[in-house]
C-alpha cells in the first residue's frame, strides 16, 4: 500500500504544477481565460501548499481536510463545467479539473493518513525498550544508557519532509525553556549520519541528533514505513523506508509518561503542549 503511496504523491505533485503552469499560459493565449482560471483553481493552491513547503520549511501542520483547497477545486470544476458546456467546447479543461480535485481527495483522506494508532509497545507506564541509534559522528548509542533525564523522542521522517524540518525549527524555539527545565531532547529519523549532520548544523541547538540506521528502532518500536518515501527521493541518498512521525515522552528510567501518534502525517501537536505536559508530569 505504501508503495502505492509513494507513487500517487510523486505524481500527483508533477501533475497539479505542470496543470497549473499551463492553466497559467493559457490565460493569456486562450480566447475563454474564465475556463482556465477555473483550472487554476482547481490546482493552483495544492501546488503553491506544497512549494510553499519546501521552501520556506516554517509549516509543521495543517488542518486535517483542508476545506479551503476542496471548496477552491470544487469551484474550479464547477467553472470549468460550465463554461465548456454552455460554449459547448472541449471538455479537456473541466477533465483536468476534475482530476486534481479527485487526486484532492484521494491526498486529503487516503495519501495523508496513518488509520489508527495504538502501540502497546510505548503504552504510558511501560519502560521504553533498549534502542540502538548512530549519532551524526557516526557512533553507536544505546539511548536507554543515558538516563537521568526527563527525554522527549521526536521520531520525524527525514530532511526531506519540510513539515517535519518545521516541527523541528519548533522544538528549537523552545530550546531554552526545555532546557531550564532539564529535558533531555531527541531527534531521530531513518536518514544518512551526513543527512543527520546537516540538519544538527542547521539549527546549532544542543539537542541529540541521531539515525536511525535500516529503521532499527523503529521497527522494535513498531513505527516504522516501509515504503513511506516519495517515489524519487531515493536519488538524494534517501532510504524509502521511513518512519510515522511520533512524540514519546519519558523519565529518568526511561518509562513512558506521555506519547503522541498521529494518524495524519500533517496534524501533529503544537509545541506548547510539549511544555504543558512537562509541566503537568512535574506538578
């Protein structure tokens, strides 16, 4: 299933910019501009969501159906259907229409979602098993030898998931307070130790940047994705097993006091509720 997944994103991105490329042009070449900018709008906003994304890296979620983009791609096809009909004209710009807001849907409810997630194996309460990961030095590390903190694991799916690079430009901003309140930070996710390196260099925070080399942790821990990376990151050194993006939190003998699974890879928790429920445990 996820390599299906792999495929529908890769693709659906290829095809909602080179659509809206195109819808662009022909606004100034097409006789009947009012048609195309229904196929602007059917795929223009996904498009812009999306290199929005990678460019500036500053979006960590969003809302879990994006009611905004379907009721735009609704309107797209609605005008598009209309002005083909009533001009009675090629039916190729309302079927381009239509296609970005069925690959919408399929995105919104099918791509983005996990299904439900209840891993015993972390339950609060439970003592996190013994993890094994590679440091951005290249080192092994068994994560449950260094206890005598408070920790909060963020397993994320790599640098090449800008809502991931997002969440950890978040944890960053709270790097004082976290640290004036003993936390012990970990960022983990099945990438290169240089990919690893990259990210740790960025930010220049004294968090714990670690690999989760062959998705080792994450496999014990029952978070792994395989087949999770879209379908061409590979050529960037990328694995195309991944992770499901999870938050554990735990005390200083590595036992399970708060953990976070999302079941949409784009509703994660905001940072404020990291503090809180440090604050609560410690209360």
């Amino acid at each position: 299933m996820n390599l299906l997944k792999s495929f529908f994103i890769t693709s659906f991105i290829t095809f909602t910019n080179i659509t809206s490329v195109y819808a662009i042009y022909q606004l100034f070449v097409s006789p009947n501009s009012l048609l195309w900018v229904g196929v602007l709008l059917s795929a223009g906003p996904f498009a812009v969501m999306i290199n929005a994304w990678l460019v500036m890296e500053s979006q960590a979620r969003t809302s879990g159906n994006l009611a905004v983009l379907n009721i735009l791609a609704i309107i797209g096809v609605v005008l598009t259907t209309w002005q083909a009909t009533s001009q009675s004209i090629s039916t190729f710009a309302p079927t381009l229409s239509l296609i970005v807001w069925v690959g919408l849907l399929i995105y919104i409810f099918w791509y983005s979602r996990f299904g439900k997630r209840e891993n015993a194996t972390f339950a609060v309460g439970k003592t996190l098993p013994d993890i094994t990961l590679t440091d951005k030095d290249g080192n092994k590390v068994n994560f449950n030898d260094k206890t005598g903190k408070t920790s909060i694991l963020m397993f994320f799916r790599g640098n090449w998931c800008p809502l991931c690079v997002a969440q950890v430009k978040e944890m960053v901003s709270l790097y004082q307070e976290l640290d004036n309140m003993g936390v012990r930070v970990a960022l983990i996710s099945p990438q290169s130790e240089k990919q690893t390196q990259i990210l740790a260099d960025k930010f220049k925070v004294n968090f714990e940047f670690y690999s989760d080399l062959n998705n080792q942790a994450a496999k014990k821990l029952g978070i792994d994705s395989p087949n999770g990376l879209p379908m061409g990151l590979q050529v960037m050194g990328y694995d195309s097993d991944t992770v499901l993006p999870t938050v554990i939190i735990t005390d200083e003998n590595n036992t399970v006091l708060w953990s976070h699974e999302t079941d949409n890879y784009r509703v994660r928790p905001e940072p404020e509720l990291f503090i809180k429920v440090l604050r609560e445990l410690k209360a």
